[in-house]
C-alpha cells in the first residue's frame, strides 16, 4: 500500500510540472515561444506579454472502472464544487483500485467541498475527502488487509478549457 501510495505521489508530481510547460496537451497560449517580445512595424519595437493564469488541459486521469466526469455546460460556484467532488472520487478510487478483489471504501459522500473561490475565469475548489480498503492479504486469500487512509486535500481550478487538480496535503 505504502509503495502504491508513493506512485501516485510520483504520478501527481510529474502531472503537476507538465501543468507549468509547455509539454503534450498544453495549449498554444501556455508555450514559451508566444512569451517572447514582438516587433511591431512601427519605428519603435513594443512587447507583447501572454499571460495564462492555468493551462488550457485535463488533469491526467488513472485508469480503472470509473469514467471521467464531464464538465458542465455552465460552470458556477455549485456546479464546479460538484465536479470537483465528482472527480476526486473517481480519481481516487481508480487509484485505490487494484482488481475486483480490492474494496475500496469510498462514495462521492466521502469527499466535501471546503471552499470554492471565483478566479480569473474559472473556480478554485478546494476538496477534502477520505477512504478506506481492503484487500485480499498476500498469499493468503481467506484473510483481507485493511487500510484506512488519512485525509486528504486536493484543490481543482476549473474554467471552460480547464481542468487542474493539485494536492494540498
């Protein structure tokens, strides 16, 4: 569990330094050539600076049997709260998941928005959540592990192009 734990530690923080550049799925606003000065035609040269607050992309999702939630038509206070629940449900629990023998103690009743805050042109949610598992114990099939995790905090920027999921704690 421990080593499950820290590859996902991994995975958010490689997720978390492609959300800064310019690597696969960012837009062509995020990349560092369009932050370069340009030249007007004028006699005198002017800057231009492109400023983008987040990344036009998709949190990386894990595989498993939960789906991806879709973003809602409108994005508003409650319905980016709702996501943000939504997806870290989904998001955690394929984590968590390790085949049909694994139970994973988790519902969207698990995880509770703590704050939601209007940004630039999206939501910054920030969610709590917490679970539990049990799966069956090493070489053994009649006994099972249990492990109940800490809670967690993960915050979520949402906007119509957006989706960036950070872990707080």
């Amino acid at each position: 569990m421990a080593m499950r734990y820290g590859l996902v530690l991994i995975i958010a923080l490689v997720v978390l330094s492609g959300c800064t550049g310019g690597g696969p799925g960012a837009s062509p606003a995020s990349t560092p050539t369009d932050r370069q000065p340009t030249a007007t035609a004028t006699a005198t040269a002017t800057t231009t600076a492109t400023t983008t607050p987040y990344p036009n992309s998709t949190a990386a999702f894990p595989d498993g049997p939960k789906s991806r939630p879709a973003l809602p038509g409108e994005i508003t206070a409650e319905t980016a709260g709702e996501y943000a629940i939504t997806h870290e449900y989904r998001y955690s629990y394929n984590r968590l998941w390790d085949g049909p023998e694994t139970e994973v103690g988790m519902s969207e009743a698990s995880c509770g928005v703590q704050s939601t805050t209007r940004e630039a042109s999206g939501y910054l949610v920030t969610v709590r959540c917490t679970a539990y598992v049990n799966e069956p114990a090493p070489g053994n099939t009649t006994r099972t592990q249990h492990a109940d995790l800490p809670p967690w905090t993960v915050r979520y920027y949402l906007d119509e192009n957006s989706v960036v999921r950070e872990e707080v704690e």
